[in-house]
C-alpha cells in the first residue's frame, strides 16, 4: 500500500537553522516538502543532510525571494497546500547597523510571497514570529495578549511590521495564517546532522558556549551578573527547536484541518520556563562533562533583563507540548558541534 500524502508545504528559508528541523518533522508527519532558500545564510550540504535524515527527495529552488519574478515561477511549477515562511534576516546586531537591509529583506519577502499566495490555490500560511515582537515585557510571564511595546531593534520592528501585513491580508483575503512566536531556540537534531550554522562569531549563547567549548572561541563572556534575577544573570526560555519543529507540524495540521477560529491567530512558543546564563553553562558543563572557560564582564546594551512564555494558549490550542528539557538542549547542542567539526563543515 503506497503512504498517504497529507499535502505539500513551501518551505521558504528550508536550509536555515529551523526551517531544516521543521522540514525533516513535517515528512515525518506525513508531508511532502519543497524549499526556496537563497543559501544567504546557509549551506546546500544542508539539503543532503535533510534527505539523509528523511530518506526522501526534496525539492529545492535557489531563490531570492524579494525577486517577485522567480518566486512566482517557482509557485507556477508546483502546487503547495500551505507556506511556511522562515526566510528572514536575523541578526538583531546587524539589524542595528543595517536597518534597510533588514526591512528591505524581511519585510519585502513577506509582502512578495503573500502576493503569491493570493493568486494560488494555497490554504494558509505560517510566520516565523520572535518573543521580541513584546518589547521588554512589564509582566511575566508574557501571554499573547501582552501588548507589542518599542521595538528594541530594526530586526524585532520588521516581525511586528510582518505580523500586521499578515493579519490584514488573512482577514481580507480569507487566508487563515499563523504567526509562531518562538522565544529562544537552542539545541539540535537528535541525528547531530543538522543544528544551527552561525556565520562568524556567533552572537548568541548556545552557540557562543560550543563554539568555546569545541576551542573556536577562547572564552565566553557573561554579559552582566547584575541583574534583579536568581542569579544575577539575564533569563530567557531557552526551547529545543526538534519541539519548535513540532509546533510548525501542529500548526500546518490546524490550518489543513481547516480548525482555526479566526483568520488570524498567533502563538507563544516557549516551554514557560525561564533559566538564567548560569544555568545554562551549568546545565552544558555537567551533561557533557566538559569545562566552560568564562569570564563576566558588563551588561550587553540593549538585553533585557528576563523574558519567558505563557504557553497555555498553544498547549490547549495547538495540542502541542515542549517535552525536551535544557540537559537534552544542551546534550544535542554539543553532539552537533562535534559532529561538525569531524565533517569539516
Ligand atoms: P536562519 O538564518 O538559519 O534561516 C533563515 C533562512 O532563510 C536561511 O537559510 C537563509 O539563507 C534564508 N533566507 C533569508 N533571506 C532570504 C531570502 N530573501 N530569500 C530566500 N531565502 C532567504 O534563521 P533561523 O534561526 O532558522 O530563523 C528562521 C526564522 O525564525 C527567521 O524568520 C527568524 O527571524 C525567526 N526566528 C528565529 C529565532 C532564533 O533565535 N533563531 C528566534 C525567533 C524567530
Ligand atoms: C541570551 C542570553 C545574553 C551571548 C536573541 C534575539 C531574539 C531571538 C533570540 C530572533 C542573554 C547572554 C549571550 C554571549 C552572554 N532571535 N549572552 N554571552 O538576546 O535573548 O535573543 O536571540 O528572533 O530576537 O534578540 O539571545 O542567545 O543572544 O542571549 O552572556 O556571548 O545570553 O546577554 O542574556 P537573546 P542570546
């Protein structure tokens, strides 16, 4: 008996540190996948990397998406059920120094694919959304009813833009969408095949912790132990990206199943916990028995102080759950920088 198909996706940004994740969850689930990546910020050994885990043939279209022209070809060729749009700039450092970039980028693709969307038979749609759509939060944990306030940078002002040119064209067009509001995602694919491929010197924790771990880096710095938290340092929820993998299939599934209450709905993805900087490098150092050299320094301008998620709204509505804690986050982050390093890549 052949397997039954439940419906193609675009996958745009595919190659990328999640969209790869949630490429090999939503096969597992049943899915046919095709990608458009411009490799901006990612490899093509990627690809092979997401056939070698799925043992299915992927396509795959070498796209720039704030090219109107090509990304209408691509959806001449093939019929897709539903996008989900990962592609997207994400530095929040850069965005800084580079704003227009990061508008033109992210904003412009997000308006060209709904453009697609429109002229298609495609049911929905799926945004990458961030935590940094709230600002910096005057309650926690942050619902989603939570208020957007200031935007701390370029990068979280381009997804609080996107999220209303989505709402609008859901509500207008009769496409019902959903943004994921993913806090921070860390760890890797089980497999050590895929994991997060920073360019440069990362900017961010995890991969700042392995990267100093596996030697690449000296020494980790601890921005501020100051701060009014358990230990000083800054909190966040810190979410392995196989479960945020898992929230996009629960997501795709709710818009097939045609389930959605309104056009537009939105999600915190989180597992609700907060940990600190400490805790983390405490969780890394013991799981993988391995010590993390690491000096505090001053605070990093514009961290906030502690962030993390109510995630009643998606447990019940998207009959979802974050099941691996930090020691596994933490376990798979150092399995995929190891294996990394013994590929060469
Ligand atoms: P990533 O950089 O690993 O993946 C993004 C992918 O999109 C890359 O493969 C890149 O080459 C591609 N891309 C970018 N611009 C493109 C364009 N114009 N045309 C075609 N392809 C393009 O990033 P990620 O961590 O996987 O993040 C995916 C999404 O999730 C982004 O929208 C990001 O803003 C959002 N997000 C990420 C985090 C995080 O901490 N990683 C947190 C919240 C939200
Ligand atoms: C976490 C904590 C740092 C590096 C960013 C984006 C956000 C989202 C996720 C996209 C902070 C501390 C870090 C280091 C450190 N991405 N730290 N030494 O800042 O919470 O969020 O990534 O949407 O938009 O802003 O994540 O991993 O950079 O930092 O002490 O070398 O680790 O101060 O407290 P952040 P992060």
């Amino acid at each position: 008996m052949g397997k039954i198909v439940k419906g193609r996706i675009l996958v745009t940004g595919g190659l990328g540190y999640i969209g790869s994740h949630t490429c090999v969850e939503l096969i597992r689930s049943g899915y046919e996948v095709s990608i458009i990546d411009n490799l901006v910020n990612s490899e093509r050994f990627i690809l092979d990397r997401i056939e070698k885990i799925t043992g299915e043939k992927i396509d795959f279209y070498e796209i720039d998406i704030t090219d109107l022209t090509q990304t209408m070809i691509c959806f001449n060729d093939k019929k897709f059920d539903l996008v989900i749009h990962f592609a997207a700039l994400k530095s929040v450092n850069e965005s800084i120094k580079f704003p227009d970039r990061y508008f033109k980028n992210n904003v412009g693709s997000v308006e060209n694919i709904l453009k697609c969307i429109k002229s298609e038979d495609v049911k929905g749609f799926v945004f990458s959304s961030s935590c940094t759509v709230y600002g910096q939060p005057d309650i926690l944990p942050v619902t989603e009813s939570s208020p957007f306030k200031k935007a701390e940078s370029p990068y979280a002002e381009t997804k609080q833009i996107c999220e209303k040119i989505i709402k609008e064209f859901a509500i207008i067009n009769k496409k019902p969408s959903i943004s994921l509001r993913y806090f921070n995602p860390v760890g890797a694919h089980d497999s050590g095949l895929i994991g997060e491929l920073p360019r440069g010197v990362p900017d961010n924790l995890v991969p700042f912790i392995t990267q100093t771990a596996i030697g690449k880096r000296e020494k980790l710095k601890v921005f501020g132990d100051d701060y009014s938290t358990k230990d000083g340092t800054p909190v966040r929820d810190y979410i392995h990206v196989v479960d945020l993998a898992e929230a996009h299939v629960s997501a795709v599934d709710r818009l097939m199943n045609e389930e959605t209450n309104e056009s537009y709905e939105f999600f915190n993805i989180g597992t609700g916990k907060g940990y600190s900087v400490l805790e983390v490098i405490k969780s890394f150092e013991r799981v993988n028995k391995v010590q993390l050299p690491y000096d505090i320094v001053g605070r990093r301008q514009g961290d906030i102080e502690s962030i993390y998620s109510d995630n009643k709204f998606s447990k019940q509505t998207l009959n979802w759950r974050a099941s691996r804690d930090l020691d596994q986050m933490m376990k798979s982050a150092w399995i995929w920088e190891k294996k990394l390093k013994e590929s060469g890549s």
